[in-house]
C-alpha cells in the first residue's frame, strides 16, 4: 500500500474517531427513552451515513417495551416501530450480516454489558461495499459498548422519573404524573386538531367504607378500582390519582359520540367489582363521575386544574342525584 493512501486511510480513521466521540458523549447525556432513541435511530444513521438502524432487545418479561411505552407519547411511540423486543435472542458476533430488502450490505453489533446480552444493533446500507467480510469493527464495537452502557443507564433514569410521577398505593399516575401526560395530550391536540376525553370519579362514600370495614379495606377498593380501570381502558389511557378516592382519566383520541358509552361501561366495570373486607364479606361499591370531551385549538390555553374545576362541578351535582351517576359536563 503507497504512503499516499495510508495516509488517507489514517485520515479517514481520525475523522471517523471524532465523530464516534462526540456521538458517544451525546449518548452518555441522554436521560429519557426519547433522546436514547433519537440518536440511536434517527441521529446514528444520519451521522455516519448509513441508511437504516434497528435494534433487536432482550426483554423476556416486557419491562423494556412497558417502560418505554409509558414515556414515549403516541407521536413519539413510533419509534419503536425500528425496535424488536423478544422474549430470547440468540448471542450474535460483531460481523456483517444479510439484511432486509433493499439494504445491500448490514453489520450486527452485540450489545453487552457487565456480561449481560442486551441484544443487536443491526446497522444497513445501499452501498454493496459499506460492509464486508473480514473488515475491521474495532470502533463500531467500541460505540456498541457504549451504547448497551446508556440503554441500562437510561432504563434506571426512567425507572427513577416512573416511581417519581406514580401513586405508590395504586401504581397509577400521581397528580404531577398525570399533569405530564395532560400536557403532551393538550401540545398534541394544538398541533393536530386531535380530540380527547377526560373523565372525573370518585367513589361514593368512601369514608364510611374506611370507617365500617377499616383502612386495609378502603386500600383494597382504591387498588381493585385502578385493576378494573386498567381492565377497560386502552394501553394509551392515563389513569390519575388526584387524592383520596379522586380520579382522573385522560382518554385520548376518544371521540364525542364515544364518550357517553365509554362512560357507562366504567360506571358498570366500577358496580361488578368484586372487593371483599378482612372478614370476607363482599364490600359494595358504585362511582359517581363527570366527562367531557376536549379538541384543544391554536392559541389556547386551558390548564388542567382549570379543567377539574369545570368538571368537579358536575361531579357535585352527579352526587346530588343520588350517586352511582355518571353525567356529561356542558361545554
């Protein structure tokens, strides 16, 4: 090989370095899925010229996959259309592999940590010579290694900002929790027009619950109600613990016509539980609640708080009536 293109090949390696470098030290900064994932999907190919990244995860119980769905917004969400999360992987080499039409060339990394598989990071490209056979992957390597260090590092940070916006008691979203997610629905609907619901509850006399059957009882009736919440909404509600016996859900994409119905159907899940006090004896228990469906506007700036005032009135006079009422709160 002539001086020349030695030289040119050391040149290309530094430069090559550089941009490891600083790619990695964005990577060590990231703390949110959101910012793992950008630069890991978008941010990496754009970077170093390729024309696809995937990434296959080990995640045998789903904590990956539910850790990031509850941080990403449905927006968001859709970059996890490049992640495959499965239940086992085989251990793979750092070599290139035969990729997805119609990438020509693909390079595999296994992502490592502490001796733990992680899974692969598949790198594609157009270009037939980009990837070959006995190629040097010393530095690809070395960026895969930092990149299993940031995807547990990130999974512990969402974990920390998860326990710190949840209810403890319920494992629902907590007041600070839900505001989060009203936010990012309410930016949503300004860009998009988009329509969603909120519905405020409670459970109708609770007190006298706690203060008949005791507080382990009344425990058991806030927890049984999340499950049976969980049990009828969708993967993409919120569901919020405001105090006390107060929820809130936030039901995005769920039209006008919908609404009443959706309504119902919790009202009835609430009535069929099955909750039972220390002695074994079933505890009845019904809901009162108000709804009202919401398409946020340009220019508009309706908080929350302002929201649960509008609809706490209307939960007041669903208890006038006697309780175990569901009603639509004016617009």
């Amino acid at each position: 090989m002539e001086l020349k293109e030695l030289l040119e090949n050391a040149r290309r390696n530094e430069a090559l370095l550089r941009r490891l470098q600083a790619f990695e030290l964005q990577l060590l900064s990231a703390q949110s899925w959101l910012d793992f994932l950008t630069l890991l999907l978008e941010a990496l190919p754009s970077q170093f010229e390729l024309d696809a990244v995937t990434l296959k995860v080990c995640d045998a119980e789903g904590v990956l996959k539910a850790s990031m769905l509850q941080s990403l917004d449905l927006e968001q969400g859709t970059l996890l259309n490049q992640i495959e999360f499965k239940a086992c992987l085989p251990m793979v080499k750092a070599e290139p592999i035969a990729p997805p039409p119609p990438w020509r060339t693909g390079l595999g990394l296994p992502l490592i940590r502490n001796g733990e598989y992680l899974g692969q990071l598949c790198l594609y490209s157009s270009n037939s010579d980009r990837f070959q056979n006995g190629m040097a992957t010393d530095f690809m390597q070395h960026l895969a290694a930092v990149i299993a260090a940031c995807l547990i590092m990130v999974k512990q940070s969402e974990e920390q900002s998860r326990l710190a916006l949840t209810d403890p008691l319920t494992a629902t979203e907590n007041r600070r929790g839900f505001e989060r997610s009203y936010q990012r629905e309410w930016s949503r609907g300004q860009r998009q027009y988009h329509v969603f619901a909120m519905v405020l509850l409670d459970i109708d006399h609770f007190k006298k619950v706690n203060d008949i059957h005791g507080h382990g009882t009344g425990d058991r009736v806030l927890r049984q109600l999340c499950k049976t919440l969980k049990g009828v909404m969708r993967p993409t509600d919120h569901i919020g613990r405001l105090g006390g016996e107060e929820f809130a859900l936030l039901l995005p994409g769920c039209q006008p016509d919908q609404l009443e119905m959706v309504a119902a159907r919790i009202q009835q899940a609430i009535r069929d539980m099955d909750v039972r006090n220390d002695d074994g004896k079933q505890v009845p228990i019904t809901s009162s609640g108000s709804y009202l469906s919401v398409t946020p506007r340009p220019h508009q700036n309706l908080g929350l708080a302002d929201l649960l005032d509008h609809l706490d009135g209307y939960l007041y006079q669903a208890k006038g009536k006697g309780r175990d009422c569901f009603i639509h709160a004016a617009d």
